[in-house]
C-alpha cells in the first residue's frame, strides 16, 4: 500500500513494539541530488509478514519524513536493512539542509562487496541469514561500525552536498562517490549527473574552473606521507621498514635508494626510489625496472635481488599472499576484506593486501576529518589519501592545527603513527605548501 507519513509512523511503533527486522528500498537506487528540487524518492519498508509500505519523498515533505525516522529510532535501535543507504542519507540532507541521524543501519550491499558474498536482494530470507552472518563475525560488523556506518550515513553525505562553483558554467557542482567503488577498497567518483565533478580526475583546467563562493574562504588540503609504505612495514613486520619510516620518515624513499644502490646525495633519489620499491613490492619485474629507471636489465636485476633481501620480509608477505591467491583464487586482507581472483591474476594479490587496509585507515580518518570539524571549516572532498577542506580566513590556523591533529594521531584499527604534508590556496591549481 501507499502510506501517509503517519501511517509510516504507526507501521514502524508497531514493528518497534515487535522488535523486528525492518527492510528498506528505495527507487530510483542511484539519484541526481544535484536537481533534488525536482526529484522525489519512492521509499519502501517491508516488514517480516510481508506488509509493505510505499511514500514518496519529496522537497515538501522530506523534512516530515527526516523527523519521523529519528523520533522513532531514538526510542530503540533496530535494524534497518538496505542496499546502497548513502543515496537516501544524500537526498535527506541535501533537501532538507539537515542530516538524518539514524542508528542501526545495515548496508547489506557493502557487505556483499567486502566479504564478495552474492545474494539477491528481493530475497529477504537471504538477506536475513546474511544479516545474522555479519553480525556474529565481530571483526568485520565491528569494521562496519566504526569505520563504514559513519562514512555511509554521514562523512560521504557531507562531501556530495558541499558545492563548489564552475565558474566556466556558472553553477554549483557536487562530487558523486561510491563507496565500494575500486576492487581495493578505496572510495570512486563518477560524473553521471548533470552538475558534477570528479575530484580524482581533476585536470589543471578544471582545477582553475573550480571557485570558491568567497574570497573570504580559502583550500586547505592535506595529504598522507608514505601511506602505503608505512602500512606494508607494519602488517608485514619489516623491522627494517620500520626503522627508516620511524628515523628518516621525510626521506623514506631516498633512503631506500641509497641502501639499494649505494649512490648518496642523489639530487633525483626520492623519485627514483618510489619507482623502485612499491612497483617491485607489486610484481615488478627486471625488465619494468630497468625500463623504470632507464638502465640495464644486468643491474635492474642486481637492485631487485638487493631489494628482495633487505626487505625481506615485505617481499615474503605479498609473495605468500600470492601464492595462496594462486592455490585459492582468493585473498583475504589484514581487515578481512575478501577478492576473488583467477589463478593467472594471482599477482593482483599482491597490491591487494597493502593497498586495501591502507584504503581503510585512510577512510577512519576521512570520519574523524568530518566528525571534529567543530564549525571551523567544512570537508570539501577527499582523493584516496588526501583530504580537502575550506575553512573562512579567520578559521584557517585553528583549522590547519584540528586537522593535521586528527591526521596524525594513532589509528584505532592498526598500531601506525602517519605523517601529512599540507598546502593552501584560493584555487586548486595554485596551492603552496605550508607547515614545513
């Protein structure tokens, strides 16, 4: 049936009282918030006996809807199952300028992609037994609690509802991200809608078209210092590695240069390092290498075999993952995040169990970025490991301070101390550099 907002109100005291599973659908799955004035969203709750309740949410009524969910949520928490709940949370916030604050949401379609389940979404059996599966694995429901319910229902929303302005169109443009959207964990972008922009793939003139709506406002952006190198040396217990991010952390790939190489002082060593190391962690082999850095396959293989025993124990972590992705054609990482691979991919593996619990601890901290603003500044977009805010002249020191803070503080999922570099701007395409 199609309900009013007040038998939507009734249904769920009822289902309250019960204490019961809810089911919650929506059409369109994907939408356009971006036009929200002139779009409405078909939200659907079924219920175990099978009632159903239908209501269109619009523009009018969204803020109706927004105080009902919380009046009866705040009252007891039950679980709320759906697929894909950023899209609801969006639309909510960018109509009504408010967040909707709800507790016991379930994305079921994140689970599917993190633990590689498949199940079909009108079976609500399934997705019962797949709920009580999550929910009796500590590790990954407590992943989803603290890292995923968060990024779902508030950080990603905040983010796609912040505009900036095209000033080659002359209108506010929104990022429009997907949560499981790259194999490895991280967040993508896709400009599917009329008036957006995709923060990975900005170009130097996109950079110059993207303003800000006051000179009073400027960018500040803050980026990871060797994220990936530091999350290998401490899953893979590379004492080594440690050791030279702990002692040398702003000269981490030079210094890996000149123990490879033996050469000092090289005046391209940090470049020349980051294309030596990760690329050969991943798989690659003598004649990339040599191709990398434009020498001989003689003594490309010379710095691979050099590479292999100095960091011996980076390199027979992600040879043993690939392997048992070779034997199982599948891998599982530090997080429990699972992929599927084909015995001739087993060497996707490899970048698999670094990058994607790096993807992790990149998007705790994108929360914690969102969750502590405290009014001095607001998160703009985030690239992977960089995070952009926008914060009003006399807010800028007290918010370049909060965040580098919140950055660099100890994760609560993995026992790493991170560093960040930071620059500021009017435009994206003319940061400096600041706080060195």
């Amino acid at each position: 049936m199609t309900a009013t907002l007040q038998d939507l109100s009734v249904a769920l005291h009822e289902v309250l009282l019960n204490e019961k599973l809810v089911f919650c659908d929506w059409e369109p799955q994907s939408l356009d918030s971006t036009t929200f004035s002139r779009l409405f969203l078909k939200f659907k709750i079924t219920l175990l006996d099978g009632r159903v309740y239908s209501i269109n949410i619009n523009a009018n009524n969204a803020i109706i809807f927004k105080k009902i969910f919380e009046k009866i949520n705040a009252k007891k928490t039950i679980p709320l199952l759906g697929h894909n709940w950023k899209e609801v949370f969006t639309f909510v916030l960018r109509v009504t300028k408010q967040p909707l604050i709800l507790k016991g949401v379930v994305d079921l379609a994140w689970f599917e992609s993190y633990l590689r389940l498949d199940t079909t979404k009108s079976d609500y059996k399934a997705q019962v037994r797949l709920f009580k599966q999550v929910v009796l694995n500590d590790k990954i429901w407590g992943i989803y609690k603290q890292v995923y319910e968060p990024l779902i229902t508030q950080t990603v929303p905040a983010m796609e509802s912040f505009g900036l302005i095209n000033d080659q169109l002359g209108q506010m443009v929104y990022p429009n991200y997907h949560i499981e959207g790259q194999e490895n964990g991280r967040l993508s972008c896709s400009c599917n809608f009329k008036r957006c922009y995709n923060p990975h793939s900005l170009g130097e003139l996109e950079k110059k078209e993207l303003v800000l709506n006051s000179e009073e406002f400027k960018f500040l952006s803050f980026d990871y210092r060797n994220m990936e190198v530091t999350i290998l040396a401490n899953i893979s217990h590379d004492d080594i590695l440690l050791d030279i991010i702990k002692n040398k952390s702003t000269r981490v790939y030079e210094t890996i240069f000149e123990m490879v190489t033996g050469v000092k002082e090289h005046s391209e060593a940090r470049s020349l390092g980051k294309k030596m190391f990760l690329p050969c962690i991943y798989g690659q082999g003598v004649n990339g290498l040599a191709n990398s850095l434009d020498i001989s396959k003689e003594q490309a293989s010379i710095y691979l075999d050099k590479l292999a025993r100095i960091f011996k124990q980076s390199f027979t972590f992600v040879e043993n993952n690939q392997k048992k992705a070779a034997q199982q054609n599948s891998v599982v990482d530090f997080f429990g995040r699972v992929r599927h691979l084909k015995t001739e991919d087993a060497i996707k593996a490899r970048n698999f169990v670094v990058q994607s619990p790096a993807a992790l601890i990149c998007l705790e901290f994108l929360n914690d970025v969102q969750h502590t603003s405290n009014n001095l500044y607001q998160l703009a977009f985030s690239v992977h490991d960089g995070y952009y805010i926008v914060a009003h002249n006399k807010n800028l020191q007290d918010a370049y301070h909060l965040v580098k803070k919140t950055l660099t503080k100890r994760s609560r999922h993995l026992d790493v101390e991170l560093q960040v570099s930071a620059k500021i701007g009017k435009n994206l395409s003319k940061m400096i550099s600041i706080g060195k």
